[in-house]
C-alpha cells in the first residue's frame, strides 16, 4: 500500500468530517506552519509542523513537543512547499492537503503552483468542501460516480496530445489552450472508470465532490 501523507495549511480551516476523514488514514500528519492553530485548538496534534514559523501562536507552540517542530528559515518558497519537500524526503507517495484556500489569493494560486513543480515526483490532490484539484502530467486514471462534474483547465501553459475515456465530451489527441476552443470546464463522467492521457504539457484537473 502506498504510504499517505496529510499536509493542513494555513488557509480557511477544513471542516471536522473533512479533516477526520484523512487524518484516519495518513501515515504521516503535517501542518505548515499557522495551519496547526486550528488543528491543536481541536485537539489534533501532528506528527510534524514545518515551515518558517511566522505565523504558527505561542500558545500552540507550547502544546507541542519540540521534537515535532521543523523551523526552516529560508524564504524562497512558501510553508506549504516546504511541508511537501518534508514528506518528499520521507518518501510519501501520495499527499492530500487540506487549508488551502480561502483569505489570501496569491497564496492559493502558489499553492496550485506547487501542483505543477511535485506533479512529475508524487500525486499531491488538494481538497476543499466542494471539490478537488491534481495536476495529470502524463496520465490519470480513477473510478468515479457517474455524473460526476470535472473539469480539465490548461492553467499552466498548451497542452497537447490529449485523450479521454468515460467523459461526455471526449478528447481523441487534442489540445487545450487559454482562450481557445474547446474548452475543459464542467465534463461529465459517462462511465465508472475515467482515463485521461497526454503527451506534452500539465493539466489542471478539477473534481466537484459529492461527499470524500
């Protein structure tokens, strides 16, 4: 079985059936850096916290054990990217991260940026309450209910060479590009088991969740 991790960042908190849901089954529990505030007020304590510690309170600080406390200083990426360089290290294989949206954009779109940069290592899939996001580098294949809503967006650059199978509107090697047709938004799955392929270029795939 592949080892799981959970990263909670510092964004809108998830909700306590959300968070219970994958905290159950993480081999590895990790917030970056302020996104413990809320996990220790609810009494959930992580394996590890790491980041630069800027925005993690004193209060919290104090509940947890100092071995658990990963300070890395430099400030060339933000706190997300380096909770997911720690799990790298660890060799987690795959990495669900809750907290990622809400208040600041900048900071959700960096996190979508972090997508693309560990999409080639390791499958990272960031949840909220309505939906969830992975980045599909070369190909992707998954069961799925029937109906469910997808959508497939070129957020970082052409992508070329694209098929599906199990979606309304198919791909047979085509392209996807911003600003041009055909467009990605709001696919439906046809069948119960959903593949897509490419061959050059990353694609932002976005799942609306009907329950996790």
């Amino acid at each position: 079985m592949k080892k799981t991790a959970l990263i909670v960042c510092n964004g809108d908190p998830p909700s306590l059936e959300l968070l219970h849901n994958f905290w159950q089954q993480a081999d590895l529990t990790v917030c970056a850096d302020g996104g413990a505030n809320f996990l220790v007020s609810e009494g959930f304590i992580p394996d590890v916290i790491v980041g630069d510690m800027d925005s993690l309170l004193p209060e919290v600080e104090q509940q947890v054990e100092a071995k658990r406390l990963i300070k890395i200083q430099e400030q060339n990426t933000n706190d997300a990217d380096k909770a997911l360089r720690y799990c790298l290290d660890h060799h987690l294989q795959i990495i669900h991260m809750l907290g990622i949206a809400g208040g600041r954009s900048d900071q959700f779109l960096a996190n979508l940026e972090l997508l693309y940069k560990y999409a080639p290592e390791v499958k990272i899939i960031l949840w909220t309450e309505q939906e969830r996001m992975e980045v599909i580098s070369k190909e992707w294949e998954e069961s799925l209910m029937i109906g469910t809503t997808l959508s497939l967006i070129p957020l970082f650059g052409t992508v070329n060479g694209i098929t599906t199978a199990g979606l309304a509107y198919p791909l047979h090697n085509q392209t996807l590009q911003a600003g041009k047709e055909p467009c990605g938004v709001s696919n439906k799955t046809t069948l119960p088991q959903v593949r897509i392929t490419i061959q050059q270029g990353a694609l932002l795939l976005i799942i609306q969740n009907s329950s996790v």
